[in-house]
C-alpha cells in the first residue's frame, strides 16, 4: 500500500490514475474524508448544486459492472486497444492490461457517482466548473490517504441510462462523472505530464511563458 502525505505537492504529483486494487474494502471513515473533501470544493455562486452517490450495494455493484461493459466496447475502437499477449510487458500492453483488469472486475469496487443539478441558464460546460472541482478534491482526497481511483466513463455512453435508473437520478441532474475507488495493487505516481512550456504561455497565444 502507498503511505500516505499530508504534503499537497506530493499529494498532487503522485495522483496518479489507479486501476488495479486489491479485495479489501474502503472503511467508512476513510471514504467519508474523500466525500468531505468533494464538498470542500469551490461552486458557481456556491450554489453546492451537486450530488454523491455511493454505489456498494450488490445490486448497484451489477449496474455497474454492465456500465463498465458497454464503455469497453465504445473506447475499444477508438483506441485501438486490445488485450494484450500475456508475454507482451511493453508499457502499453501493462497499460492496456491494468485498463482490462478494471472493467472485468468492475462489479467489485465500491465507486461513486457525481451528479450537477441542470440551470437552464448555463451552459454544461459552466456546469462543469460547479462539480469537477469537488471530483478533484476527492481524487486527492484519496490519494492523501493513499487510496487508488479513478475516473470512468461508465457513467456516460450507454451506462448513463442503466445508472439514472438504478439510482434514480431526477431528469434535471446531469451525471457529471463517475470515480472508482479502492486500496491499490502497485505504488502511485509521479504523474507523467508534457513540460510547463507546453501548456502556459505570456500574454499571447504563441508567445513563450519564461519556465
């Protein structure tokens, strides 16, 4: 199991996505530091128009592992993956093995669903802003305690449907995403990302921030 940091850098640069868990479940205590950190997040006019699902049940846990099945099929072909050969250890095929670990065994995670209440007068995009900062927070939230997550997108594609109804999720709330979570198999980060001087830039779209 990784330890544990209270240091926020370490914390932010070793978040990274877990898809390989062992069995043993998430306490209550521990996960409710997860939820109260996703609360902490800032929200539009703090209106806090959001909603966490725990989803632990057996029942919700098979919904689940349907939603992981039909968002296999979708991202498949989009990335071009396939289960690797058993002797293939290149970095992809570990890659590829660890993102097929986690959807055949889906139905054993607990996981939680966010959901951002509908304003009319703003755009899903905006909406975003209201509820991926609380998914952030509970992201480091785990990785602070050294837990694993990670996003899905099981909540989008055909799972969507399949969720909405086992949850009951009012037509007014969009399903803003969906994060497993568990204790992992392995060791977090450091996080691989471009350099600084990819992504920031000084005044003007082509012009070089000094990093």
């Amino acid at each position: 199991m990784t330890a544990v940091s209270d240091d926020v850098w370490e914390v932010m640069s070793t978040a990274r996505t877990i898809r390989r868990f062992t069995d043993q479940s998430v306490d209550d205590a521990t996960l409710t530091r997860c939820l109260d950190a996703a609360r902490w997040a800032p929200s539009g006019a703090n209106a806090q128009g959001w909603r966490f699902v725990v989803l632990r049940s057996p029942e919700l846990r098979a919904v689940v592992a349907k939603a992981a099945v039909q968002a296999l099929s979708v991202i498949e072909p989009v990335y071009g993956m396939s289960r690797p050969a058993p002797d293939d250890d290149s970095r992809q095929a570990r890659n590829n093995r660890a993102t097929y670990e986690l959807h055949d065994r889906a139905g054993e995670f607990t996981s939680v669903l966010f959901a951002q209440i509908h304003y009319p007068t703003a755009s899903e995009l905006l909406l975003g802003g209201s509820i991926f900062p609380a998914m952030q927070n509970f992201l480091l939230a785990a990785r602070a305690q050294g837990l694993g997550a990670c996003m899905t997108s099981w909540a989008s594609y055909g799972g969507e449907k399949l969720l909405r109804e086992a949850v009951g999720v009012p037509d007014n709330w969009m399903l803003a995403g969906h994060i497993v979570v568990g204790w992992p198999k392995g060791r977090h980060g450091p996080v691989r990302r471009r350099p600084l001087a990819h992504a920031v830039n000084l005044d003007h779209w082509d012009e070089p921030f000094p990093v």
